[in-house]
C-alpha cells in the first residue's frame, strides 16, 4: 500500500467511526505503546498448583470406521512430513519443524519484530497474511492429538511436543506476526483447547520429564500471554463482529480451561458476559447473522458451539436464550441449502475454519447442523466431527425453545426469502431473494453491493449463482469486482456499484433495500421490494424489483424499473453455475442441467443481451467456491438506456 493510497484509507476509516471509536483506538494505540515498552520485564505470573481442564475427562473415543482411521492416521503422516492443508482443502509445504513466520505460499518471511510495529497489508513484509494466520491456528496440531487418541502411540506426542516447542520457540509472546491479530490468538487458544483435552490435560505424557516439564511451563506462559493480549485488545465499535465474537470465544475457552491465574475469573465472567450479548446483537430475530454473510454465519456459530460447550464441561453453562440463537441460526442455514447442501455463497468467505476434527474439505454447514442436531435436539451424533469434539468436551447438553421449527421461508429481519416449490425433494426448486442490510456496523466489512439479486437451485444443483469471494489480498480490480454490483444477480446504474466502497473491508455509502410487497408463501411467491442505493446520484435513481414465482407451472417473472428524471445506462447480470450449458441465441437463453432445463426470455426496450465469460479487463463473469480459487462462468448481460421502461425476465424450468 502506498502512502497516498495508505492516506486516503485512513481518512475513509475515520469517516466511518464514532467519537467514542476514535477515543477507544487513540487508547488501544497508548496500551500498544506501553505493551511494547514493558514485554521484556515482567515475567508471567505462576500458575496456581493443579487447577486445570474441564470437570472430567473425555468420554470413550468415539467409534471410528477403518476407513476414517486410515485417513486421519495418513493426514497425520502429512503433517509430521511437513505438508499442512489450510483453508478448504490445500495442501502447503510448511517444513519440518514449520517455519511459523513464513507465509507458505510466497515464502515471505515476516519479522522477528514487535508485533504492533508490523504492518500486515505490506506483502513485502510479512506475505499474505491470511496464509501465515491459517498454519497459525493450529489446527492441524488437533489432527496429531486424534492420532495419539486412535493409537496410544508416544510418536504423536513427540510429533506434537516437536511442533509445539517450536512453535513457543519461534513465536515469543507479542514477536512476530503471530500476535498481530487478537482473533488469531483466539482461535489457537481454542485448539490447544481441544489439543489439551485430548491427550489428557495436565497428566499427559506430553510433559513426562524435564523436556516434557519445560514445555508445560512454556505453554502456559504463552497461554496467560495470549488470554491478556485479547483482553486488552478486544475488536470494539465498527470492528465489532466475527472478530469479537471468536476472541471472546478464545479468551473464555482459555480462561475455562486452564482457570490457574488470579486474571483468569475475571477473564471468563467477562467473556461469558460478552458472548451472551453477541449471540442476541450479531443475530437477526429470525436467525441470519448481520454481517450477511454466509460463511461467516457459519464461523460466528462455530464459535458459539465452541465457547457453548466448554462451559457445559465446566459447569457454569450460558444463558437458554444463547442457545435458542444459535438453534435459529441453525434454522436458517438448514432452510437456505438445497437439496444437495449447497448453500449461496453471500458476502464475503475466506475458508476459515475455527476447528477440524474430520477429513479436510468437508462441508461445514452439514458439519455445523449435526453438531445443533445432536447438542440442542439430542440427536445421536454420527458425524465424525460431532463426535470427537462432543468426545473431548463432554458435558450436559444444554436447553433451548423446543418450540423452534426446523426449518422456514421467510426470514424479513435478516433480509431473505426463499420461493420454489418440492423443498428436500428430488423436484426441488429453490430461490432466494436478498432484501437485507448491506453488511453489519458502520464498514459492514464483509457484505457485498448485493441489495435485491436472487439465487436459484434447481434440483439440488446450482443455476443462478452467486459468484463468492475468491480472495482478500489479491490486486484490487479483484476485491473489487466479487464484492461489487456486477458480480451479482441484479441491476447495476451508470456502471457505478449500488454501495460506496472505502476500501477492503469498508464501505462508505451502503444501499439499504426495503420490502414493499411481502410474499404469502414461497410457492405462490409475489415481492416487491426496492433499494436507494443510485439515489446518491446527481439524478436520483432508485432500483425496484419484483420477484413472482408460480409453483404449477414452474415459472419465475422476475420485473425490473426504474424511477429516474433522465435516462440512465442500465445493466442487469445472471450469473450461472460452472459446468451448466448456457446458449444465447434470437429465440432466448437456454440452460441445461443434469436434470432440469430451463428457459429465459427478456422483454423490453432496446435491450441489448450479451453473453460473457471470464473477461479480465474489467472483470465479468468470475465464480470462485474457494478462497484464492477462481474459474470462468457464464454471465447473461442484458444492457439498455431507459429513465423508467421495465425489463422483465420470465424464467421456465422443467425437468427430465
């Protein structure tokens, strides 16, 4: 980042802060400053005799298929040969020990320095960040416990003592860029949680000897360090979502388990406090997380389970309101996915994972739904996930409203709709509308310029799309276009994006979308809605769209207007899934699944309907379903210059 370009985001950054935020970081600045003044001279308090880990040990291991033993056991060879999966599912050569430091991808070694003297953004300092933080969590020192819990066998605890001991070695507290982030020092804290737990807590033979005694001593001076970094720099006012809620999760999963410094009392009710505010704050009354981002609805609820749990093990359990948020987030991600568990990839998504007890790769919302189905509906967890980490925090299962369905359609708080017809059917026809927030607090980080586009499954395959996130740090053109109008299923103005972004992770002006017409059911679906996000122009313009859909004949009417003084370039995309074949031609455009077809015909003035595929410059028709992964799709582009004539699109779906 430049100096100019570093400016002009700052400047944008103070425009979206209250007084009170600019009070707080002008104080999180000053506790910078003394932190790095004072870590060299005060040694870490003592932890108090024998007062570790939840009240019990694990329960009996849970039962484990050959096959799933073979892969955990083949996973854990990787990772002791030094090849490490981050994200969804790559592989990188992190060397034996790891290298922590260095950013596996670019080989970018970040500093030895003062963390808070560490810019991360500056790739030529420190790499991509998000690929170092990834290894950092500590995931995969999970994988090496299981390994010990499946075996008995001492070489997983000398694989994991190796790598911890490297680790504690190269990662001194606050050196490095390892303790830049507070979210970052949570979610290791929670797996060295479950690291703990597994191979059973303070008389494991882990720590038998002097090597064994010194790592012990080590680990838990960098657990205090991590529990005070947090505490003291707990992402407050705007930055106040995800973050918050994984390093509250963080600090109460370490003051819980291990409870042995005079701090850590404090640090638990003051988390446990925190964590039942954000569960009611960061969840809509129907159950969508306000960042309005899917991937981050599942990685906030991770953390609730995460932090849920631990306290069910301890015996001072969270509040049953905490836990009927999480049973209406579950509702919700349950109603959202197809037939085939796809679910739309809204906003922003970065593959990040706050534990991984199964194989690599695997969907974390089925994941996520059988770990709510077996704690808060006692289900009987057979989701290899579910079951170590019930295994390895075992507990009281807590209570929630039983009075709360499984599954809905309508969700007006958070800002979605569902219509089709056949759910969890093999004719399955499953849409949704986005009529919510642009994102959640005042940059609504990780929302994207989306107000009023829609998604469509069919038969428990993806058609109308939307294209994800593909990557946070790569050149700006990128970020841009994910995140912007284009990218999304419904009408762009002037070619200008319906939100004002101020950078990354920032939006300046943010569109706000209302309902107008509320459907009566999702199969006989009729909405209107409308956004003022092009009423910032010199000639106001606002974008209403409905959206009809009749379940008897199969069909989907989708009416755009404007409301304009002069005429105004429109444009309107339909983004369609990879692998389906899309054809353009004077009779209208016809897409052919697996099993369904469907047929599209746009009436209007002048309307001008170009297909495109992965254009580079400007980008336009991108679809990523992993972070830093991108590959081409077909985009419909209808274009026209009109002050208020409706372009309507009417959508035909058969099967065969």
């Amino acid at each position: 980042m430049s100096e100019a370009t570093g400016m002009v985001w700052l400047v944008n950054r103070l425009r979206c802060m209250s007084v009170a935020e600019v009070g707080y970081r002008i104080q999180q600045a000053a506790v910078t400053r003394v932190a790095k003044r004072m870590r060299a001279r005060a040694a870490p308090p003592l932890p108090r005799a024998r007062t570790f880990s939840v009240r019990g040990a694990p329960t009996a291991l849970p039962a484990i298929l050959q096959a799933e033993r073979d892969a955990l056991l083949a996973d854990a060879d990787s990772i002791c040969a030094g090849h490490v999966v981050l994200f969804a599912n790559r592989r990188f050569d992190v060397g034996m020990p790891p290298v922590w430091n260095r950013d596996p991808d670019s080989g970018v070694l970040g500093p030895a320095i003062y963390a808070g003297d560490i810019t991360i953004t500056n790739r030529e300092q420190v790499g991509d960040i998000k690929h170092v933080w990834e290894l950092n969590r500590h995931l995969h020192l999970v994988r090496l416990a299981q390994a010990w819990a499946v075996t008995n066998d001492v070489a997983w605890l000398h694989a994991l003592q190796a790598q911890l001991r490297s680790w504690l070695d190269q990662c001194p507290p606050l050196v490095g860029p390892n303790w830049t982030s507070s979210l970052e020092l949570g979610i290791r804290l929670i797996n060295w949680g479950l690291v703990w737990q597994m191979i059973g807590g303070e008389g494991s033979g882990l720590f038998a000897g002097e090597e064994g005694q010194r790592l012990r001593a080590d680990w838990l001076d960098s657990i205090h360090a991590h529990c005070t970094a947090i505490a003291r720099h707990l992402s407050r006012h705007s930055s106040a979502n995800n973050h918050l809620i994984g390093e509250l999760a963080g600090l109460y999963v370490g003051a819980s388990i291990w409870p042995c410094w005079k701090s850590s009392g404090a640090w638990l009710e003051q988390a446990r406090r925190e964590l039942e505010h954000e569960a009611q704050a960061q969840f809509s009354r129907d159950g969508v997380n306000r960042e309005q981002a899917f991937a981050y609805h599942i990685f906030s609820s991770e953390f609730l389970f995460v932090a849920g749990l631990v306290g069910q093990a301890c015996d001072h359990p969270f509040s049953r309101a905490y836990w009927t948020a999480l049973l209406r987030a579950l509702r919700f991600l349950r109603s959202v996915r197809d037939l085939e568990g796809n679910v739309p990839m809204v906003g922003d998504a970065d593959d990040g994972i706050v534990f991984r007890l199964d194989s690599p790769g695997s969907d974390r919302a089925e994941q996520l739904l059988a770990l709510g189905d077996a704690v808060l509906r006692s289900s009987q967890p057979t989701h290899p996930g579910v079951r170590w980490l019930l295994h390895t925090l075992p507990g009281k299962r807590p209570e929630a409203d039983p009075h709360e369905s499984e599954t809905g359609w309508a969700f007006p708080d958070g800002g979605y709709l569902l219509f089709g017809s056949h759910f969890g059917e093999p004719g399955e026809i499953k849409g949704m509308v986005d009529c919510g927030p642009l994102g959640y607090l005042g940059i609504a980080a990780h929302g994207h310029a989306d107000a009023l586009a829609l998604t469509l499954s069919i038969g428990g395959e993806e058609c109308l799309v939307d294209p994800g996130t593909y990557s946070y740090w790569q050149e700006p053109k990128w970020r841009d276009y994910f995140r912007g109008t284009s990218a999304h299923n419904t009408v762009r103005i002037d070619g200008l994006d319906q939100s004002v972004s101020g950078g990354r992770f920032m939006w300046l002006k943010k569109a706000r979308a209302s309902i107008e017409r509320m459907p009566q059911s999702p199969h006989e679906f009729d909405f209107r809605g409308s956004h003022d996000g092009y009423e910032r122009l010199a000639d106001p313009v606002r974008h209403m769209r409905s959206v009809r859909f009749d379940a008897a004949s199969a069909t989907l009417t989708v009416r755009d207007e404007i409301a304009a003084k002069k005429h105004h370039q429109v444009e309107l995309f339909w983004h369609f899934a990879p692998g389906l074949d899309v054809r353009l031609n004077s009779a209208g455009l016809h897409v052919r699944g697996k099993r369904f077809a469907l047929q599209m015909h746009a009436h209007g003035a002048d309307l001008k309907l170009e297909l495109v595929r992965g254009n580079e410059n400007p980008p336009l028709g991108w679809y990523s379903r992993c972070y830093e992964s991108r590959q081409p799709c077909d985009v419909l582009k209808i274009s026209t210059v009109s002050s208020a004539v409706p372009v309507e699109c009417k959508f035909t779906i058969t099967f065969f």
